[in-house]
C-alpha cells in the first residue's frame, strides 16, 4: 500500500479502522499476483487462487477507482493487491476468465500507452495488452501477462544474478544478451521501441523477465509494458527524435530491418504521424 496516496489511506482506513504503519503491517496480508513473493507463517501455505479470490479483489478494486466507503471491513478479505508502485493508482480487476490491471492517469498518458501497444502488437512485437475504459479514456487496463506457474521479476532485483550488477547501459545489454540470443532480440526490439517513441521512463523496473515459479528458471524476456510516458505523454509534452538518432548511431542491419517494420506500422496510425515522419527521415 502507498500511503502517499489518498485511495490507499482510504481503504486502509476501511479494512482496518486506522491508519497507523505498524497495524497495517501486522494485521494485512497483502498479496499480488505479479509480485515475486508472498509471506505466510511456518507451515501455513494457501495457494495463490483461494488468497486471490476475484470477488473479494473486485471489491477493494473498485474502492480504489473510485475512492467509495464499501464497508469493506465486514468482508473481512485477506487483502488481495490493492494496488502496485507507479507514478499513478493501479488495481488488479478479475473480468471473464482473466486478470487486468487498471490504471487511472492523464487521458494523453492512456493514449500513448494504447496505441504503441496496438502498433507492436500488430508487427508481432511481444508487448502487454491495454484497453481504454470510460469516455474521458482516463481509465486504461492491461491483461495479465502471466501465464499458470509464473511469475515476473523486475530487472531491478534480477540484476543481482550478475557479475556486474551496475545500472550501466552497456552492462545491462550484456548482462540480457548472456542469457541467449532471443532475449538479447526481445530486449533490442524494446529499445528499438522506446527510441522511436521517445520513451524516457524505462527504468530498471520498467522490463524484467518471466520466471517459473516451481524451478526459479527464467523463461522469457517480459513483453513491453509502460509506456505512458511516452511519445506525446513525456515530460516535455512534444515530440523529439533525438533518442531514436542516439540509438540508431550503433545500429546493425537487424536493428534496422526492426525499425523499417516499425516505421511501416506507424503510417497506418494517424495519432503516429510525427514519429513515422521522423522514422521515415531518417531511414531516407
């Protein structure tokens, strides 16, 4: 729970009766079906479905998009995720069958964040899957993208399976590409990406990878998810290909040949005109 956040203050007072750090820590058993791990007392396990039950989620889910007193204490719930670390308020929703994290952020934020998605999904990119909700489009949900026995670990922790646990850009590129040649593409074709689009925000816990959950082994880069502060959502507000020039200086011809895959997507999206104007220029 953030308690920088008003929603957050406000459920923790519902389930609990307080606000106070130290009850919150003993008395909640908080739970998330994308984090590594969940504590439980010796001997006591439940498994992740009977903790996570979707009616009780969708309960503390919609207190938290909408800030409503639900008397959420007489469900007496062991908290589900009520939310997840981020610049806005997130949730976990079960809806026909499958998990989706919402998010409540600028309408430009939703924008970006589902139309670049849209564009690599369309090229066969692996990226999450996001969807507007609402009118103002100041709501937007991804699909869990874990599959059964897996879960996603950021590369913030990862790293330190690492001889070089820096944050160096270059190491980080090696340290992906030692794990084999499909991760050191998937990674690329994130980069490729966030240069185009004028990501800035790909922090370390922004990409990782998806991980067993029986045998730790790690499976597969995770798919491109987050970027709501990219492309006309950044800081500045405009756009710039600066990033894209920067990155496309040490380019070889598969970079290229992914950047001409990109570009060729982004004229069928009007909303993509600067980027694939900019994309075109200079592959010219």
């Amino acid at each position: 729970m953030d308690l920088t956040s008003v929603q957050h203050r406000n459920l923790m007072n519902e389930l609990l009766g307080s606000r106070d750090k130290t009850i919150l820590a003993l008395r909640t058993h908080m739970f998330s079906i994308s984090d590594t791990f969940t504590c439980f007392e010796a001997g006591d396990f439940t498994p992740r479905l009977q903790l996570c039950k979707p009616e009780n989620q969708n309960t503390v889910s919609n207190f938290i998009l909408v800030s409503s007193d639900t008397s959420l204490r007489n469900l007496q719930v062991a908290t589900p995720n009520a939310s997840t670390d981020g610049s806005f308020t997130k949730t976990w929703k079960y809806e026909k069958g499958a998990w989706w994290l919402y998010k409540l952020q600028p309408t430009v934020a939703s924008k970006a964040e589902v139309e670049i998605s849209r564009i690599l999904r369309e090229i066969g990119w692996d990226a999450a899957e996001y969807a507007y909700m609402g009118s103002f489009r100041k709501r937007v949900k991804s699909r869990n993208f874990l599959q059964p026995k897996e879960f996603f670990e950021p590369y913030d922790s990862f790293r330190f399976f690492f001889d070089d646990p820096s944050d160096d850009e270059d190491v980080i590129y090696q340290n992906i590409a030692s794990l084999g040649p499909e991760f050191e593409k998937a990674w690329k074709r994130i980069l490729i990406a966030d240069a185009a689009f004028l990501n800035t925000d790909r922090h370390m816990r922004n990409y990782g990878f998806i991980r067993s959950s029986e045998t730790g082994e790690v499976l597969r880069m995770a798919p491109n998810f987050d970027n709501n502060q990219a492309y006309l959502a950044n800081p500045s507000g405009t756009y710039s290909d600066g990033m894209l020039k920067l990155y496309m200086k040490n380019a070889d011809s598969w970079d290229y040949k992914n950047l001409k895959l990109l570009c060729s997507a982004m004229k069928e999206h009007p909303y993509m005109k600067q980027a694939y104007e900019a994309c075109v220029a200079y592959l010219k």
